[in-house]
C-alpha cells in the first residue's frame, strides 16, 4: 500500500472515529480518537509533506494523548446542552468534552515546552472547576478536512461526508467554520453550576437529535422559543460575556460595523442582535 493511500485510510478512520466520539459517553473513545488523530497527520505529512509544526490544535491534542498514553488518565467525561436550555445559555456547538482541572494542571506541569502548555491554554475553555477540550478538536476536525480538500484525497467515510455536509451548511448560509466554543452563562451565573446541574448527558442529546427534524440539506433543526423578550436575558448578562460575544461576531467576519451601520453574513439569534444594537447605541 503506499503512503497516500494509507494516509487516506487512516483520515477515513479518524472522521469516523470523531463522529462516534461525538455519540459517544464511552470516555476510551477520547484516547483512541486521540491516538487516531496523531496517527493520521504523521502519515500526512509523510505522504503531503504537511507541515503541522505551527497548528496550536494539533500541538495541544498531542499532548494529551501522549499524557493519556505514557502518564495517567484524562478522567474525561461528555456532556452535552440541551436544546432546552437556549434560554439560559449563549453556546456555538451543543457538546462538551470536560476534563477535571486538576487532570488538566498535572498534564500541564509534566509539559517540558513552555509553547505546548501555552497551546492548550489558548485552545481550550478554563472554566475553574473544568476544562473543555471540545473547541480544539472540534477546529482541528475543520482544519483537516481543509487539508483533504486542499490536497484532494479521496476520503470514503460517512464522518466526512457529515462533516462536508456541515461544512457546506456554514457556507451557504454565512457561518464561520470554526468556535470559540465559550458556555456563556446569560444570566450571569455560574457556569460550572450549570454543568453540575443542568448539562446532559450524551444518551440525552442522542434522543433530541432523534426527535429533530432533518432538513433538505442534511441539517437537524430543533424548535426552540424565548419565554421572555431577549432583553430581559442580555439585561442580567455580565458585562465580559456581552464582549465575548460581540468579539466572537466580528472576529469571525459574521458581523461588520461601517460607523453607524452594520452588515450581517447570516442572521442573528435574538440574544446576538440586542447585543449589537446596544454596541450600536453605544458608539
């Protein structure tokens, strides 16, 4: 077998892997999709000469699956945001990948490389008694599949194609491809709290799943309702959690201000859209 097909093979696996991840409450599925992860982008920079020396993702998820495979458990749990709870919290993507803080500052103080542990910081979510690892394989998913398509490798998986299908999604409708991935709590809580308490579980958000519909283009679509007008929700917001989302529009090109005026790719949830107008007001 050569190494181009090899390495087609063994993404094939890692696409389908990362979608099972995502089905899954299984937390060995973390460690091989991990292991798989690693597996798949030596043999692409063997077959593509890929360079991933400067991808923070890719650096931050190595780590933990050498951590996970030379040094002690990751002790990872899934979680998942109920539909639900669209009137509690502002949140690009419905799952978590939680790993207990004190997991997560040991794997960082059996770091050598003062980069390494500067990449997992930047690529995951701190919330003080968590850290979520979701955004950065969550993204890191996103910047391979640009790399298959870049090289146009012939990838046979249904992971790809729903990731393609995903893809194609954002495009069409002008969503960025990549998150942030930050809980922000809207009426200013706790955060961890709300994991504690009213996160749910993966065999939970496989059942809404199921009851969604599915749209002509592939995409699931959940019925959800404010209870309150939108104001009354941005009114007990903290005031970084209204920055964080105002700079998660614009930095990823969703949002333009051009003075007074503002232009939109795609448009905006009621929360989003009174945070605008109030930047507006402001300035």
């Amino acid at each position: 077998m050569t190494p181009l097909k090899s390495c087609e093979l063994e993404l094939s696996r890692f696409f389908n892997k990362y979608y099972k991840y995502c089905a899954s409450s299984d937390a060995d599925d973390l460690k091989e999709l991990l292991s798989v992860m690693c597996s798949a982008c030596e043999k692409l920079e063997k077959a593509k000469a890929v360079n991933f020396g400067k991808n923070k993702r890719y650096h931050a998820l190595k780590a933990l699956r050498n951590f996970a495979t030379h040094e002690s458990e990751l002790l990872n749990s899934s979680k998942a945001i109920s539909v639900e709870s669209v009137k509690m919290v502002h949140a690009e993507v419905r799952l978590l990948s939680l790993l207990p803080i004190g997991v997560f500052d040991y794997a960082l103080r059996n770091l050598k490389s003062k980069q390494t542990i500067k990449y997992l910081k930047e690529t995951t979510i701190d919330y003080g008694k968590y850290v979520d690892i979701y955004p950065a394989l969550f993204n890191f998913s996103v910047d391979l599949y640009f790399e298959v398509i870049n090289h146009k490798l012939v990838i046979d998986s249904s992971g790809f194609k729903e990731l393609e299908t995903s893809i194609n999604y954002e495009k069409f409708n002008g969503f960025p491809h990549y998150i942030g991935g930050k809980i922000i709590m809207l009426d200013g809580s706790d955060v961890n709290t709300f994991i504690e308490t009213q996160a749910i579980s993966i065999e939970h958000r496989n059942r809404e799943a199921s009851e969604a519909s599915v749209g002509k283009n592939g995409m699931l679509s959940h019925i959800t309702a404010y209870e309150k007008m939108p104001f009354d929700e941005v009114a007990t917001m903290k005031k970084e959690g209204k920055t964080y989302i105002l700079n998660l529009l614009t930095d990823s090109g969703v949002v333009k201000f051009n003075g007074n005026k503002v232009s939109t790719t795609r448009p905006l949830n009621p929360i989003e859209a009174v945070i605008v107008q109030q930047h507006l007001n402001e300035i």
